[in-house]
C-alpha cells in the first residue's frame, strides 16, 4: 500500500511540475497550481527531494525505480524557473539600459536568498481617500507615502488592479504597493467600476478622474503632480494602456504593463467559449457584446490602437506560459512601440503563467521587481526638491 501511495505522490508532484513547462488546462484551479510550481517551485523541489530520498530507503524493485525516476524529473521541472531566472538577470541590466538609457541599479535582479527571505518592504501608513462619486458609488484609492528624505517630494505611481472588469479591488496584491513606498514612491491604489454594471468606458473614466483628483490634492498629498506612473495589472493594464496611450498627459512618465490584453478584438478572436476565466463572456459584458456588434468600443478599448511617437515609455511583463491573456498581446504591442520609436522594454518570463507575480521573491517576482524599478528610476525625474 505504501509503495502505491509513495507512486501516486510522485506522480502528483509531476503534474504540478509539468505546469512550469506546457500551458495549465482550461481550469482555474489548474491555473493556480501553475502559479504555484513556478514560483515557489524552490519549496516544491524541496518536497520531490524528500520523496526520492524517502522512496530509495523504502521501497524495493520497480516501485523504487518508478518513484525514484519521478521524483527526479519533478525537481528537474520545479526548478526550471530558478535556472531560467539566473539566465535571464544576467542580461536584464544591460537590456534596461539599452532601453531607456540608465546606468543598472546596484542591487542585482535575482538573489537565491529572497526565495525564502523576502524583501517585499515594510507596511507604510495608508490613506483611504474618495476621489470620486458617480452612479451613486464612492470611488476610492489608497494612498502610501514614503518617509521624507532629503526634502524631496517622490514621484507616484497609480496602481490599477485586475480581476477580469467584473471583480478585484484596491487592495489587491500589496506587496508590490509596500516594497515601491519602501523605496522611495507614492502609491495610489484606486477602485473601479466594475462590469457589467458599468461597461466599457466607465473604468477608463475612473481612472482619467483619479488622475486629475491627485493631481489637484498632491500638495496636500505630498508627491509631485507632474512626476506620475500609470501600473496595471491585467484587466487593469487595459485601463492603463488606454489612457497612457490616448491621452499624452506629460504628466504620465511611463506605464507599466503586467500581463495585459492590448487588443480586446484580438482576444476576443483568439480564444474559446468556455477557457479559464470565460473570456468572450467576461468581453461581451464588459463592451457589451461582441466586436461584430460593438466594433467601436472593441477599437476604443485597445491600447494598441493608441500607440504614437508620443507614447510614454513603456514597461510590458508578461509569461510565456498565460492562460488567461495570451502573451501574444504583449508581442504586438512591443512590435507596434517599436515600429512608433517609443522606449520600451518586453520582459517575457518563459516559465510563467498569469500572476506570476503573486510572489514578489519568486523568480519572475524578483526580476519584475528589479525592471519595475529600473524603469521607474529612468522615466521619474527624481524626487524633486521642495
């Protein structure tokens, strides 16, 4: 009996670790799980060990051989994202600088260290402000500071949260909010209407509003109004790409782009009924049905289509393995940037899936924490002085 258990583990442990190689089925919760075998696929690398271990002091004959053989293709699996994330720190310093012109920062893009002790930041005190009424609902950001230094007001960055249009919040995912107002940035995390309550433009009205909303109180705020980042993620990067793109505020410095749908007549195209998150549902609710019959909101809802030479720079991270927004979005958008001679720079993280973030110290959240502050420190002015 125990050699049959020690067997199914194994084979367990394999179907996980597959899910840092091939694409997760259409189901959520095999989504879930490729988040987690690649990001802290150090931990379950750790558990295929003990089972080889454990199997070739216990078992005897094939059931060894079987759950041995395994266990070791699990380890191998688990940690591809690690081996891959070494390859790829050491070229990001230099690609950054090609990109937008910055000597590399200090700290390098990857430490083995941060995979079991994290540097996601202290919490900072936060401000729950309302920054709009509309349709009856109080719109609402939360704001972090860092501690004054050298009497220089920071720049802020706007973080726009995912979710699918239909759900998530502004607390979602604060880790990154944390580490940002750490090192030396404010944070405004904002709420959004959300579909299909409120369709497509009114998230893209909502943040155009938040905008202006801290524009007007960054005094009160203490951050330089003209110093601001747009960062979204997913259904959130969509929003940001819009308005980065269509509007050329020069107040917007730079957009950083997590794993988002640039062009939503594309995605709508390009998938199934019945994928992961119901994308052509999700789609339909949100433009309020589908291209044929919404052709205008599909265009105007596509970042893509807004790309000009007066494009902020822009930062696109994304995994070769997503199964919620395919990562060839981020392949068209980066080839449009490039043919506008926008600054850019596409990280493409082979190993991972949606989310890939979640873990700020795993490999893909440790090489998105060092380009998204590289990018920052090369497109903000530097705190300004007061």
């Amino acid at each position: 009996m125990k050699s049959v258990l020690f067997f199914l583990a194994a084979v367990g442990l394999n179907a996980v670790a597959a899910l840092t190689v091939v694409m997760a089925p259409p189901w959520t919760w095999a989504w879930k799980l490729a988040i987690g075998g690649a990001e802290y696929g150090h931990v379950f690398a750790l558990l295929a060990l003990a089972e080889l271990v454990v199997g070739v002091a216990i078992l005897r004959g094939t059931w060894r051989v079987a759950v041995v053989a395994l266990a070791g293709c699990a380890m191998v699996a688990f940690l591809r994202p690690i081996v891959e994330a070494v390859r790829l720190s050491r070229g990001l310093p230099a690609q950054m600088q090609a990109a937008f012109g910055r000597p590399p920062l200090a700290e390098p893009p990857f430490r083995f260290t941060r995979l079991f002790v994290g540097t996601a930041g202290p919490s900072s005190p936060i401000a729950t402000e309302i920054y709009r009424v509309v349709d009856g609902q109080e719109l609402k950001l939360d704001f972090s500071r860092p501690a004054p230094a050298d009497g220089r007001i920071p720049a802020c960055v706007i973080v726009v949260h995912g979710g699918g249009w239909d759900a998530g919040d502004r607390a979602q995912m604060p880790a990154l909010n944390r580490r940002l107002t750490s090192l030396g940035y404010a944070v405004a995390s904002i709420d959004y209407r959300l579909s299909p309550r409120w369709p497509w433009p009114a998230p893209q009205d909502d943040l155009r509003a938040a905008i202006a909303w801290l524009k007007a109180n960054a005094g009160r705020m203490g951050f330089d109004p003209g110093n601001l980042v747009l960062l979204g993620r997913s259904a959130g990067a969509q929003i940001v790409q819009v308005v980065g793109f269509a509007d050329h505020d020069p107040a917007v410095r730079g957009i950083i782009s997590f794993y988002g749908p640039s062009d939503l007549d594309f995605g709508y195209r390009h998938t199934v009924e019945n994928d992961t998150i119901r994308s052509r549902s999700l789609l339909r609710g949100y433009l309020g049905g589908t291209p044929d019959e919404q052709p205008g909101r599909y265009r105007d809802a596509s970042g893509l289509n807004f790309v000009d030479r007066r494009s902020p720079p822009t930062l696109l991270l994304h995994g070769g393995l997503d199964t919620l927004v395919w990562v060839r979005h981020d392949d068209r958008l980066a080839g449009r940037l490039r043919e506008a001679g926008v600054p850019h720079f596409f990280l493409m993280l082979p190993w991972a899936t949606h989310g890939f973030d979640f873990n700020p110290d795993g490999p893909g959240g440790q090489l998105a924490d060092y380009a998204v502050r590289d990018f920052l420190a090369a497109v903000t002015t530097g705190p300004a002085p007061r």
